[in-house]
C-alpha cells in the first residue's frame, strides 16, 4: 500500500511550492518512493519587462523577490552592461560586491533559523516558529542554546539589513545598482557604519551561527545520509574580486557532473530550458534562455508545475551553497540535508570574511559611475549567485529598449519539475528514499526540502486569495 501525502504550501518557505511525496514500502522500510514539486503560481516578470527601458530591468526585477533582490539588481545591471559593453569602475563593483554580500549573510541567517531550526530544534510556542510539526525532534542543552539565539539571529539578520541600506539606500529593494555604476558613494561615514555592523555580524556568525549548525549537526547525524539529491551541482560564480570580473571570483562558476571528485569548467551554451511538464507551450522547448520565451499554457496535459526545468548538458543539476562550496573545493564532506546547512554556514563565514577585504580596498569618495548608452542595441547575460544558488538574466535590447528578457532563478533550477526526457528536478530526486516514520507529517521530507531553501517568490509570483494551507492524504 503506497500513501499519497500532499503538503500545499509548505511552510517556512519564501512563496508557495506544493509538494506531492508517495510513501511506500522499499527494502523493508517505509520512505518516500516518488516526490513531485509543484510552483503554483506564475511569475512573468519576463513579460513585464518587454518594451520598457534598459535602465528599468535592475529596479523592476528585484521586486520578484524580498529576500534576494540585490542578487536581482546585480545580475539586471550585468547583463544590461554586458549588451551594451558598459564598465563599472572599480569602487562600483566592490561598492555592489558589499551590498550583495550583505544580502547574502541575512539569507543565511534568515534560513537557518526562521526557516529550517523549527525541523530540529523545539522552539517558543509562538509565531512565526509555531505551529510547527513538533514530533521527531531530540533535546540536548546544545539544541535548547539554538532556540535560545533565536531573538539574538533576528537581531543580526536586521543588521545585515542595515549594511545593505548604507550602501543600498534602503532594503530590501535597492535603488543603487545602475547599468554603468552604483549611485552611492562610499563616504567615510558609510565606511565607518557598515565596518562596525560587519564586526558585529562577523562575531555572531562565528560564535553563534556555526556552533549552532554544529549542534544540529551532532544531533541528527543520520542527515548527513538523506537528501543527497542528483550528484550534479553548478555554479556561475559570484562577487568579482578584479575589474575584467570573470578570471578573480572570490567564489569561481565550475560544475560537478556525475562524479563529485571531477570538477569541469561552466559553459554558458549547455543551459536548456525544458517544458514538457511546465505550464508552457510545448513550442518553446528545449530554447537556450537567450531565446526563451514566456508563453503560459493553463491546463495543459502532464504538465504540474509553473516552474521551467532548467537542465545543464541536459540534467538537472543542484545550485546554491553547497554547489557553491564545493566546486571551490571550500567543502566537500558530503551531499546531504545537514551538508546543505554546514555549507550554507561556512559561505556565510567565507562571504563575511571577504567583505571586511573589501571594505578596506574602497577609495573614499570614489568614482562609482562609468557612463552607459542607453540607446544601444545588443544583447547580453548576467550570470551572478544568488543567496539560493546560481541566478541568470538575459536580455535583448533594441535601441535601449527590452526586447526579450529571460530569467532562470535558483529555486527554478532545484524545484523544477520533469523535463523533456522525463528526469526528476533535483530537489525531487532528494526526497525520494527519505525514510518517514509517519505519513500524516513527514517532517523527515520537510527537512529534505528546507535544506535547499526554496524561494517559490523568485520562481513563481502570484496570489491565491483565500485558500487555505491543505494537506491531503489519500491511500491506495
Ligand atoms: Ni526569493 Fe532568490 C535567491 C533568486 S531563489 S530568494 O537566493 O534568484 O530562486
């Protein structure tokens, strides 16, 4: 007999995702034997962008999403400058490398405890860590400590905020990043602020943010053997360190394919998009996202997603944190749920530690705008990171003007559906074999979700009014 549980929306996620796990019985234990993903809604931002100015794409498109929109405004400006062949000065690229970076460490502890701790750790009986499923969770002083820093995690993630708005002017949508520059200058003031809320960060991160990890860690050591996933992970690389911006990555684009020792350089030419169980015309499949094209198609057969599936060399592949750390060779101890979050920590460690570098090689008062023609015509990507993963933008441009923009975010690469030649989306493939005690909550299959930090907002973006959240179970 196999159960099919339905969590719709899960929780303790940025926007709405439905996943459909089948639990079943398979070498003698009961686990989930099948998962599909589902984005509800539909975003077309895409669609929003055509026929507007160059200059819009950066402020239009970080409203996809509140928790990532600087990743956004960076890869709009990118690709905005890579079309029109446009150079940031220097002080402008550390200027928005500084801010990103900001972005980054408020994602992180964002993630790890408002998002995820509520899988592991018992905490206040109240919003927004409550309701939560609250069985299957072990007790040691060191996981009563995480529920303890709670307050304090809320307390760093809005100074990671305030960082962003020195520089940003105010978050979370930045009006800062313009194609050609940045339009804050970096006083001494600004400097001075955003060293000590850096400092600041930096120590809860060591001495908060990763002893807590640990703890978790310790505790549910069985998580470093679930929710390996595909095996295959992509980075485009993020945060240029010179002013040509593709050889100095603090954290390089390569990929892993098939066999996790072997790291291979990134093509940008081997990115499909597949659409066969996409809400998509099937006329568009299979398009490099340069030539993409946004045209939904409500009801269609076999199709269960408003999510793409993006493919590399035609396979799905995992971004974000771990993807990153590990074709850097920062961390490779394994591909699990609790490796996700290990990983997740260590960049933010890695990002916080660069930053202070940062800081100190800005010119104060230095030039952050290097002209821009906003009437050219051509076209170009912006291939950037995201806090959730490996973020692309491309745009065409006619006279200034957008005339194709596409955008393939990371939860679009982890949450994708099927594609063409029927091959599960990474986070499909991790669910299935996670053991489950009991299929009316499968908080085991929630941890395997958490873990890669789905943000539906930047996927999809749309509203149910008034439905309710539903899990469903049906038995066969
Ligand atoms: Ni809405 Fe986002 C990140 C982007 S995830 S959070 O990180 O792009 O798809």
């Amino acid at each position: 007999m196999a159960t099919l549980t339905i969590m719709d929306p899960i929780t303790r996620i940025e926007g709405h995702l439905k996943v459909e796990v089948e639990i079943g019985s398979s070498g003698g234990q009961q686990q989930v034997v099948d998962a599909r993903c589902t984005g509800t809604l539909f975003r077309g931002f895409e669609t929003v962008l055509q026929g507007r100015d160059s200059k819009d794409a950066p402020v239009i498109t970080q409203r996809i999403c509140g928790v990532c929109p600087i990743s956004h405004g960076m890869a709009a400006v990118m690709a905005a400058e890579k079309a029109t062949g446009a150079t940031p000065p220097a002080d402008a690229r550390i200027l928005r490398n500084l801010t990103l970076g900001a972005n980054f460490l408020q994602s992180h502890i964002l993630h790890f405890y408002v998002l995820a701790a509520a899988d592991f750790v018992t905490l206040p009986q109240q919003s927004p860590w409550s309701p939560a499923w609250d069985h299957d969770l072990k007790s040691s002083a060191e996981l009563t400590a995480v529920g303890s820093h709670l307050v304090s995690a809320l307390e760093a993630r809005a100074k990671a905020h305030e960082m962003g708005a020195v520089f940003g002017g105010k978050m979370p949508h930045s009006h800062t990043y313009i194609p050609g520059g940045f339009t804050a200058t970096p006083t001494a003031q600004r400097i001075a602020r955003f060293g000590t809320l850096l400092n600041e960060l930096r120590a809860f991160i060591d001495q908060v943010y990763l002893p807590d990890v640990a703890a978790v860690a310790a505790a549910y050591p069985e998580y470093f053997q679930i929710g390996a996933g595909v095996g295959n992970l992509l980075a485009y690389g993020v945060f240029e360190q010179d002013d040509q911006g593709v050889e100095k990555l603090l954290m390089p684009g390569y990929v892993v394919k098939n066999d996790p020792q072997r790291v291979n350089t990134f093509q940008e030419k081997d990115i499909r998009e597949y659409l066969t169980h996409s809400w998509y015309k099937n006329q568009d499949d299979g398009l490099a996202p340069a030539a993409g094209r946004t045209t939904p198609e409500y009801p269609k057969t076999d199709a269960y997603s408003w999510l793409k599936s993006p493919r590399y060399q035609d396979q799905p592949f995992e971004v974000g944190p771990l993807a990153r750390m590990w074709v850097n060779g920062d961390y490779q101890n394994g591909l699990s749920v609790l490796d996700r979050h290990a990983a997740r920590a260590q960049e933010c460690q890695k990002v916080a530690e660069a930053m202070a570098t940062w800081l100190d090689e800005l010119t104060q008062d230095g030039r952050v705008y290097g002209g821009y023609n906003s009437r050219a015509t051509g076209s170009g990507s912006g291939l950037t990171e995201a806090p959730r993963g490996a973020l692309g933008h491309w745009v065409t441009l006619n006279a200034g003007q957008i005339a194709a923009y596409q955008i393939i975010t990371p939860t679009c690469w982890n949450a994708s559906p099927r594609d063409a030649q029927g091959q599960p989306g990474p986070l499909e493939t991790a669910l299935i074999g996670t053991p489950v005690a009991d299929p009316d909550r499968p908080v085991e299959a929630l941890r395997v979700i958490h873990s890669f930090d789905p943000c539906l907002s930047c996927a999809v973006h749309l509203m149910r009014p008034g439905k309710k959240p539903l899990v469903v179970h049906t038995r066969s």
